[in-house]
C-alpha cells in the first residue's frame, strides 16, 4: 500500500504521557498506543498541539518520536509534528523522523512574528527540499496567528509532491470547502483532514479524507462510527453518532490550554495512565472532573470510574 496515496480516515493527535515530573512516560505511552491501535484508529500522530511539542527541547522531541516510531513498530502509519519557529530546526526535527521510519511529518507554521506569504514559502520550501517524507500542513491559525490559505497550499501542492495532506483546525467550513476543492484539483490524493471533531461530517461530504481530532484518543467509537457509516451509507446510524460528536468540544473549552482535559478524559474512558501535564497548565480539580463526566453523559462515552 502506498501510504501517500491512502492517507485517510480518523487519526488521534496522541498526547504525550508524562511522570508527575514532566518526564517522558515510556510505560504510560505503551498503555496508550496499544489502546488506540486496539481500537481500529487509522493513524497516530505525536507531537502535535495535545502531544505539547512546544514545550520540549528539539532532542526531547527527537527522543520521543524516536520511541513512539520504534513502538508503534509498523502497526499503524506513524505521523510526526516536526513543526518550529526555527527552519533549520524545522527540517532537522524533519530528517531525524524520516531516518526514524516515520511514515510522515506534520508540519506547523511558525508562530508569534507573522511571516509575509513569500517568506512563508520560502520557510516550508526548504524544509521540503531537504527530505523526501511526505509532508502534512498543520493549520491552527487561532494558536499561530496567521492562517494558510487554500491558494497558498494550492501553490505548495503544485511545486512539492511530497506535500500530501493538511490538518485543518480552522473553525469555518467554507475554509475546509475550498481547501478540499481547489487543493484537490492539483493533486487529487492530496489529503484534508478537519481538526474539529463536529466537523468530521461536513469535511467527509465536502470530498474531505477524515479527522484529526482529539477526541480519537478518548472515544474513538464516534469518529470511527461517523467515518465507517460515511463510507458504507448507512445515515440512520451516521447521524447517531453525528449527534453524539457534537457534545464533545464543550469539554475543550473547560480550561485552557486544554491538554489536561483530554488526558483526564482518556484516564476516564478506562486507560489508564498518568495525567501531568508540563506547566503552565493548570492543576485538574474535581469541579472540572465533574463537567467532564456531563460532557461524556451527553456524548453517550462510557465512563470507566
């Protein structure tokens, strides 16, 4: 299987499991991993904005890609987040996943000083032009400040093969739309992913490829069950699970940053696993825990405490 041509389906953006010192939980990322491969999800993707790449070092970052690489040894296709304000760490954290085995890169543009769309592009071209991994986008202009536009991944789609798919974190489906339309023009296979869990349906019917969402990390069975019954056209039950999806981005919204709430949700759907979260993320508190319990209540999560 050509795995630049089949890039589709639900794809968690796995949080990266820590000790109550904020070191790397190797034991804890075995648990999670193995409970996500169980569940039939159809990719994972480390490092990214649940996985708090910001907050580690580029050889903390190579350290636990590495690891995650190694363990998930081939059982799914494997997605990095190599993605820095810095390009020449941009495209070493690139080279290490590709000499790791990564089956790709996801790549965030830089953040905090807006780039003009020149040098934007001048800043993933040479991240592409130094490896041959396929490239995912990331666009999360709410974190970054500066969004891509479906004409400017339109251009880097035409000059870079290797550019693939991008994750789509925008809250405006009319950005998906013309991602997927004028994208896909270029390069048919070119993969669109929403970031939002709602949105999953919306993205699939638009021609989208899936979801990279977090909700795939606590309850898989709704994203899963919104893209099997896309697939096999069965609407009574695509619609079941569509109203259930829809319950869950309250539980973003509990705190934030909001990578606490989903590692406390995935310990509450019965995996078990440590929940620290490095700082400045706030301390869990039984007033949150019990939100989150009504949040899983609606969205008809099983709750394993």
């Amino acid at each position: 299987m050509n795995l630049i041509h089949a890039n589709a389906g639900v794809i968690p953006p796995v949080p990266t499991i820590l000790d109550q010192n904020g070191h790397f939980d190797r034991n804890g990322m075995k648990i999670l991993i193995d409970s996500l491969i169980n569940k039939g999800v159809h990719g994972l993707f480390f490092l990214g904005t649940a996985g708090e790449f910001s907050q580690f070092s580029a050889k903390e970052r190579e350290d636990i890609a590495e690891f995650c690489i190694d363990y998930t040894n081939g059982r799914l296709p494997v997605w990095i987040g190599t993605g820095s304000n810095n390009t020449p760490e941009a495209i070493r954290l690139t080279g290490h996943a590709a000499k790791s085995g990564a089956t790709g890169v996801v790549v965030i543009n830089p953040y905090y000083s807006k780039l003009s769309e020149e040098t934007l592009f001048s800043h993933y071209a040479s991240i592409l032009e130094a490896t041959e991994i396929p490239l995912m986008l990331y666009n999360f202009p709410a974190l970054t400040g500066q969004d891509l536009s479906p004409a400017f991944v339109s251009r880097l789609a035409a000059r870079y093969p290797n550019v693939v798919g991008i994750k789509e974190t925008v809250d405006q489906l009319s950005h998906i739309r013309q991602m997927i339309l004028q994208v896909k023009e270029i390069n048919p296979a070119f993969s669109v992913f929403c970031g939002f869990d709602e949105y999953l349906l919306a993205t699939l019917a638009a021609g989208g490829d899936g979801a990279i969402a977090a909700s795939a990390n606590f309850a898989p069975q709704l994203l899963l069950g919104v893209y099997n019954c896309f697939q096999n056209n069965n609407l009574v039950e695509l619609l079941e699970h569509h109203r259930k999806v829809i319950e869950i981005p309250a539980l973003y919204s509990l705190d934030e940053p909001f990578i606490p709430s989903i590692k406390e949700a995935i310990r509450m759907a019965g995996v078990p696993i440590p929940t620290f979260c490095l700082p400045p993320s706030n301390l869990w508190s039984a007033q949150k825990e019990q939100k989150l319990k009504e949040i899983f209540n609606r969205a008809g999560v099983p709750l394993a405490l």
